[in-house]
C-alpha cells in the first residue's frame, strides 16, 4: 500500500488530468459552427401586364402644293464702255504723252491726229461721229476747236491756255487747266527766294479767272500780284520793261497771242540784266534764263480728264465747272539761279519735281 504522501500526489494528476481534459472539451466547443436559422425565400413583386402596343396612327400624305408659274431671272450683262475718241493737235510730246497716260484708263477708244494727211478734218469728223463715239477728248487748241463741231456730244479739252477763244457750248463743253496751280507755284518760288515781293504779269484779254487766282495766290503769300493787259508781242515787251521797276519776279504765261519767240528771248534778256526772276510754264525756257519751270504731270492731267468725262456721261455735269484744275505740280529751277538749300526746299513743293 503506497503512503499517504504518495496517495495525495496520484489524487492531484488524477484530478488534473481531468480537469485538463475538460478544458479541451470546453475549448473545442468554441470552434463549432454556429448553425443560423434558414433565410425567408424572397418573393417578387408581381408586375401588371405589359399593355398591347397601339395601332400606329394613319399617315395621311398632305395634298401637294399647286405648281407656280417660275419667271426666270435673267442677269443683264455690264453695259458696254463707253467708246471716246481721243483727238490730239499734232504729235508735239506734250499732247502724245497725255494721250499714252489716257490709253492706259480708257477701255474704249481710239485716237485720231490731226496733223495726220490721210484724213481731212471732215473725214476725221465723220469717222469720228459714225464709230458711235459717246464722248471726245481734245488735246490741245487745233483739237478744241475741231471738237467744237460736235454737237450733242460731249467734249472734254486740255491743253488750252487761252479758253476764252474757243467755240464750244458751256452745257457739254468742258475743260482742264493747261498750267499747275498757281497756290503750289508760288510755293516752289518762296522757298527759292523767300524775299519775294511783287509779282507782275502781262496777259492777252480774256484771263479774268486766271487774274483773279493770281491775286488770291499772292495775297495768302503776303505778296502783291501787278499785271498788265496787252494786244501785240510789241506792247507786250513795252509794258514789261515799265513794270520791272516795281517787281521783283515776273510770271511768264503762255500767252502765245502776245508772245513771239524775239519778244521771250528780249524779256529774258532783260529780266537778267535787272535781276528779276522770271518763273515760265516750259522747262525748256531755263536755258534762256528763266529761274523757275513748272509744269503740269501728264498723269495728273489725264486723271482730271477722266474725272470731267465721268462727271458728262452720268448726267451730273451741272456739277462740272467749266475748267477743272489740275492737283499736281513738276519743279525744275536754273542751276545758276539757285543754291543747293534752295533746290533742297523746292522739292518739299508738289508731289513730283
């Protein structure tokens, strides 16, 4: 028989043991699947009957539109240019280049020479009138007076220095100044001699307009205009040598009534000799001691006379006045006469020199 000590230490595994085992139990448990209860089966919602599909509606096709009477449209073509004929004196430069200048802002045209032998004046008229020609344009005075004959058609003229001998009607006869103006002239000749003073001129009858834009030039240029009227080259060459002493530059116009080629070279003979400076309208007047030359551009001329035509044919001529000036201005001067400064200011003036 075991002792007691030995007894009571076989009581205590004993009784561990089995409380080990129940702890194993107890543990074992806690891994169980905990069983849920079965989830209620879902009803669905019943739906209402899908309604039958509708007769689609009846088309009726719309009745068609009664047929219209179409009016075609007829586009016009352009008129047609006018047709002008282009009549010069002769072949002298001054008329050919304003011609050229004018072939080249014309559509219609043609140009007849007056100084051409194949054709009388009269053939030139009646070829002229029966090509239709809606309007004339005459350079120089032979050309004026020619166009003159025409009646009932309108005559523009350039290069006409003395107007008031021509013929033509006022109503359908219109002109373009034969010289730059007179405002832009005087320009040039202030800044060649800022001393300028008094100014003479001698004319032939009939520049009453010509006098007064002389007058009205002077004066906004705080100058006096002193002119005379004369009849002949001789009177002409009197009156001047009596006017030197009160001026102290002298307009040359080209007045041809009164101005022979002896009289021009004796003025500009003695215009030197009393220091008096002469301003012309032709450059090649500088050669024989003229301190100033304006003229007039061609292109500049033919332009005006282009704007007058337009001004006769689209039946606003009451709006045309009787000579058109010119806007433009060409400045040569006398080398001997004026210093670089001078020539320097000189082309300040106009648009072209």
């Amino acid at each position: 028989m075991a002792p007691a000590s030995s007894r009571t230490r076989i009581r205590w595994l004993c009784r561990a043991a089995i409380l080990a085992v129940l702890h194993v139990a107890v543990a074992g448990c806690s891994y169980l699947p905990t069983l849920e209860s079965p989830p209620e089966p879902v009803i669905a919602p019943q739906l209402p009957p899908s309604p039958e599909p509708a007769e689609p509606p009846e088309v009726v096709p719309e009745p068609a539109p009664e047929p219209v009477d179409t009016i075609p449209v007829v586009v016009e073509p352009p008129p047609p240019p006018p047709k002008v004929a282009v009549v010069i004196s002769n072949r002298a430069e001054a008329y050919e280049s304003v011609a050229n200048e004018l072939a080249a802002m014309l559509e219609d045209f043609e140009i007849y020479d007056l100084s051409d032998k194949s054709l009388t004046q009269k053939e030139a008229h009646d070829t002229i009138r029966a090509s239709g020609a809606a309007a004339v344009i005459a350079i120089g005075m032979r050309a004026a007076v020619f166009a003159a004959g025409f009646d009932n058609i309108p005559v523009v003229y350039s290069q006409v220095f003395n107007t008031g001998e021509l013929p033509g009607d006022g109503e359908r006869f219109r002109g373009v100044s034969a010289i730059p103006p007179l405002e832009l002239q005087l320009d040039a000749w202030k800044a060649l001699n800022p001393e300028l003073k008094n100014v003479g001129a001698i004319l032939g009858e009939g520049h009453d307009a010509l006098i007064e834009e002389a007058t009205l030039a002077t004066r906004s240029h705080d100058m006096r205009f002193h002119y005379r009227l004369a009849q002949s080259d001789r009177e002409a060459l009197y009156l001047f040598t009596r006017l030197v002493a009160e001026i102290d530059g002298f307009w040359l116009f080209p007045d041809n009534r009164i101005l022979s080629s002896e009289v021009l070279r004796e003025m500009l003979a003695y215009a030197g000799r009393h220091r008096i400076q002469v301003a012309v309208f032709n450059d090649s007047l500088l050669a024989l001691g003229a301190t100033l030359s304006t003229t007039a551009e061609d292109k500049d001329i033919a332009e005006q006379i282009v704007t007058v035509l337009r001004g006769l044919l689209d039946g606003s001529a009451e709006a045309v006045p009787p000579l058109t000036p010119l806007s433009r201005i060409s400045v040569r001067t006398n080398g001997r006469a004026a210093t670089a400064a001078a020539r320097d200011a000189i082309r300040n003036v106009g648009s072209s020199h």
